[in-house]
C-alpha cells in the first residue's frame, strides 16, 4: 500500500482550502510542502495567453492516461479524487483525456461530482479517435455524458485518426456552441509531416504534441508553424513517459535550479518545456498526491530565459 | 482504420500493473463463491487427465468449454472490459472457442487420447498442473493477495494453459481448427503481460512454446516418414 492509499477519503467533496490542507497534513505531505506551493492564490501562477480573446491557461496542466483508467475500484476512484482536488487547488486547469483511455472519462466524471461542480478553474480537453468516420458523433456524445459536461473547452482529433472527417464534426459542435475550441494530436515524434500541413491549412486553435528536455524535434518545424499561425500548443510527455526519472532521478540536480525556483526534477523537466514561447501549457499525468504536489511547483516562481534553457539541455545531456 | 496500425503495443496498454491487479481482486470478490466449483472442475479434470480414459476425454473438452465460455462472458465482458474497450471483443473470441470445444465434446465420435511419447505425456501433464495450481500460486510471487489469484476456469492465462495441455493430447487434424484462436489470444495477452511485466507472459509463452514445439517434432516426424 502507498502513502498515498492511506488518505482518509472524505465522503464530502473537497471544495476548501482547509480540508485540502488536513487531507495532506495526514499523509505527512504538509510539512513536505514549500509554503508557496500551498498558495491557492491565483496571483503568482504562471499563465500563458493562448486566444485572441485574451483568454489564459495555467501552463501546467493534467494527463490521465493510465493514471485515471482505475474501472471500479471506488478506493482507487476516490484516491483519484484527492489527486484531481490537488491539482486544482494548486492552480491547475487544462485536464485532457480521451475515449482511447479506457475508464478514464468516466472516472473523471466521478471525481468532479466529488469534488463539486462546477470547478470554476476546469479546462476540459478530451478527443474523438475512433478511425469510423460515423461513429464520430456517438463517441462525442458519450464524452459529454462521462464527464457530465454540456461543454468542452477543447476537443481534439486523437493522433490525425480520421481527421478530415472529424474535423467537420467538431467545426459544426463549436458552431453550436458544444466546443469551444478544437485540436489535433500526436505522439512519440508520428506523423509530423502532416501535422505540420495540419497546422497551416486548416482551422484549428490548439495542437498537442510530444516535447521534453529530450525529444526538442518539434523545435525545428512544427513550434514555429504554431507560432506562425497562432496555435496553442500542448505538450504531452513532458517526462518521456516516466523514462526522463528512470535516467535521471538518481543523478543531483543542479546547484543553479534555484535560480529559477526548482526544488526537484519533476519542476526542472516542467519548467524547460513551458518555457519555450511556443508552448501553452504541459500536461503531465500521475496517480500520486505527493507527485502533483511536485508537478505544480511547475506553476510558480521564475522561468528559464533562453540562455538558462540551453544551460539546462545541456546539463542534462551531460549526464 | 490502417490509421491505428500506427499504435504500437506500449499505446494499447492502457491500465497499470497495480490497476489489473486489483481488478482482479474486485472481480475474484464479485464472483465468490465460484471459486470452489473451479477449484473443484480444475482438480476434476486434472485427476481425468493423470487418468486418461475413452470416454472422459469428453468431460475434459465440455469443462474447458465452459471455462471459456465464463471467461468470456464474465471475465472479459462484464468486468476486464471496465479497464479496457477491448475486452467485449476478447469476450466473443472466448466465447467461440467456448462453443467449439463443447461442440466437439458433444459430438457422436469421441476425440481420442493420442498415444505419444512418454515424455510427451509428461510434458501435458505439466502443462496441465501449470494452468490449475502452479500458474495460480506464482501469482503470489508478484505480491498479489489470494483473492487476486487467476484460478483456472475462470480467468484466461490459466484456461489458455490447460487448453494447449488438452490439444498436446488428442489426434486428429481438426485440433487445428481448435488452436486458432488460443494462438492468437497468446499473442494479446502475453504482449499485454510482457509490457506489464506480469508472470503471465512467460506462462503463456511456455504453454506456446510447448505446443508449437510438438507440432514442429510431429510435422519432422511425418517427414523423416515419408523419406524412409
């Protein structure tokens, strides 16, 4: 059993700063926790501007892949929750899923009637992937039940699967007023070519893709066309998956990480990938308290410059 | 629908090791007490084929028929399918096999034991005691609890296991036709254990690789037949 398995699971949803407080006070998180971190002001988060509207995002978001496909388990679903809670306590917004993810839609769908709706800070972000044009619809429709929502603020066409069609099906629900914003997505370094066709021809707001201190690909081609034409960007694996800790967990972190208010790898790895202009906020996932706690450290204090983001590349390739 | 060949196995796996695991615990709890009845076919049918006899060969084909058939109606239907879309699917594939291995232990002309090497007997019977008491006891090995353990009859690693033993067993080219689809089943669910490092993976690796090598000595048998 984890630590994090022993939460008391309150039967009422977590909707105070107090009772978020006492939940991770009884996991000994609390004294763990810098005091900044604990801060549900919205005043010293780190925003990025991603619409014409002027309307901004947290730059640290939340997967769910594998981390919330947990089926039935109701301890699991409500340790789940204290996560969620977590993260929007600590200033999150963006969370993404998918119907690819198993249970995971609907296992959201129980944690915010945990923990109150509405959450005034949500910023919902799901897909449509079946490769069956006609079934666009109905998969749509079973996100909107899952999460319990009339409306999602983004909708993406999971990794190009059927994207022409799909497209149209999302352009008419934001039409309607169902999305407010649409997206396309890839992963692992696929299908770049035509992602980037995507990215200048057609009317999209938001494109998410793989970046971390290691995979910098998109750097070359697929950033500046976001950039060029004023896509926000998502940038999925910040981590490699876990595999950036598998590398690195055990080596020291720089003495200069500091500098730009990072306590641990989690915050280094976060920080370089919202750093770059292009991109509007990261979307790491975890199953842990204590690991989204470490997570949105990411979402306060300084951001490496250009020259401090080469420093941290470097090091790292150093190693 | 060639887009989701671009999927590698790592993307089709979409639950933890620990989030299996503890389905399997809640469906173990769920289905109390079948546990006993399993037990109880398992060591039935494990006694039959320590025992080989004309007739009982029948009642080994009908019980893993049914264990199938449980498997997928209620394993991968009513509750793997909470963790993964694909279950329902694996559900119908479990459900043929199920149906086929009671059709043909129902049918007028029994299967008969083949009578093979010694060794080869040996080696059924193994396969045979894997699926229904070692397979499950290892699963203790990966720290589960016993009410996370995968019983014959009712989870597919162990039915997948005592199914190879059976077709090891009996002659007849229609065997084949039986084998198609434990074939391709060990291929989903030992790429899905191997990525989750579970036992399974070498469990259902074994009980192919052991059938495969048996259809490798018969065909080179067959062979060296004709040459002579």
């Amino acid at each position: 059993m984890t630590d994090t398995d022993k939460l008391e699971l309150s039967e009422k949803p977590i909707t105070n700063r107090r009772t978020f407080l006492k939940t991770i006070a009884g996991v000994g998180l609390l004294s763990a926790t810098p005091q900044s971190l604990l801060s549900s002001d919205t005043d010293d988060l780190l925003l990025k501007k991603f619409s014409d509207t002027g309307e901004r995002l947290p730059v640290i978001g939340m997967g769910t892949w594998i981390t919330f496909n947990v089926g039935n388990n109701i301890q699991t679903r409500n340790q789940r929750t204290q996560v969620l809670g977590t993260f929007f306590k600590l200033g999150g917004g963006l969370v993404d899923s998918s119907p690819m993810y198993g249970s995971a839609e609907e296992v959201l769908g129980y944690a915010l009637d945990r923990l109150g709706r509405p959450q005034p800070s949500l910023f919902s972000a799901t897909k449509v992937w079946t490769p069956f044009a006609s079934r666009g619809e109905w998969q749509i429709e079973e996100s909107h039940k899952l999460w319990g929502l009339q409306q999602f603020d983004l909708y993406q066409i999971h990794n190009l699967v059927a994207w022409e069609h799909h497209l149209q099906t999302l352009q008419q629900h934001k039409h309607e007023g169902a999305i407010r914003y649409i997206g396309v997505t890839t992963s692992h370094g696929r299908r770049h070519q035509e992602l980037e066709q995507i990215i200048q021809t057609q009317p999209i707001d938001f494109v998410q893709l793989t970046y971390n201190i290691l995979d910098r690909e998109v750097e070359r081609r697929l950033l500046p066309a976001a950039i060029e034409k004023g896509v926000a960007v998502i940038a999925n694996r910040p981590f490699q998956g876990g595999d950036l800790f598998f590398k690195l967990a055990r080596k020291p972190l720089p003495k200069w990480a500091g500098d730009i208010d990072c306590q641990n790898w989690a915050g280094f790895f976060l920080k370089f990938v919202v750093s770059h202009h292009a991109i509007t906020c990261a979307i790491p996932a975890t199953s842990q308290v204590e690991h989204m706690i470490e997570n949105m450290g990411a979402l306060r204090g300084k951001l490496p410059d250009s020259k401090t983001r080469k420093r941290m590349a470097d090091y790292v390739a150093s190693l | 629908m060639l887009e989701l060949l671009q999927f590698s196995l790592s993307d089709m796996v979409m639950y933890s090791r620990q989030t299996y695991i503890e389905m399997m615990g809640l469906y173990n709890q769920a289905i109390w007490p079948t546990q006993v009845p399993a037990m109880a076919l398992a060591l039935w049918l494990l006694y039959i084929v320590l025992n080989p006899g004309r007739q009982s060969i029948r009642v080994v084909f009908l019980g893993l028929g049914v264990a199938w058939l449980w498997s997928g109606l209620v394993f991968h239907m009513r509750h793997y399918s909470s963790i993964n879309w694909a279950a329902p699917a694996f559900g119908y594939l479990f459900a043929v096999q199920g149906f086929l291995l009671i059709a043909v232990g129902c049918f007028p002309k029994a299967p008969v034991w083949k009578a093979p090497r010694k060794w080869l007997v040996w080696v059924n019977q193994a396969l045979f005691i894997m699926a229904v008491l070692v397979y499950p006891l290892a699963c203790l090995l990966e720290g589960r609890t016993p009410m996370q353990l995968e019983l014959f009859a009712l989870t597919p690693a162990p039915t997948l296991i005592a199914t190879f033993a059976l077709l090891l067993f009996v002659d007849g080219h229609w065997r084949y036709w039986l084998v198609l689809i434990p074939v391709l089943w060990s291929f989903i669910s030992g790429s899905f254990s191997w990525e989750l490092e579970l036992l399974e993976a070498y469990a259902v690796f074994t009980a192919l690789l052991v059938w495969l090598m048996n259809v490798g000595s018969e065909v080179f048998r067959l062979n060296m037949r004709k040459a002579k």
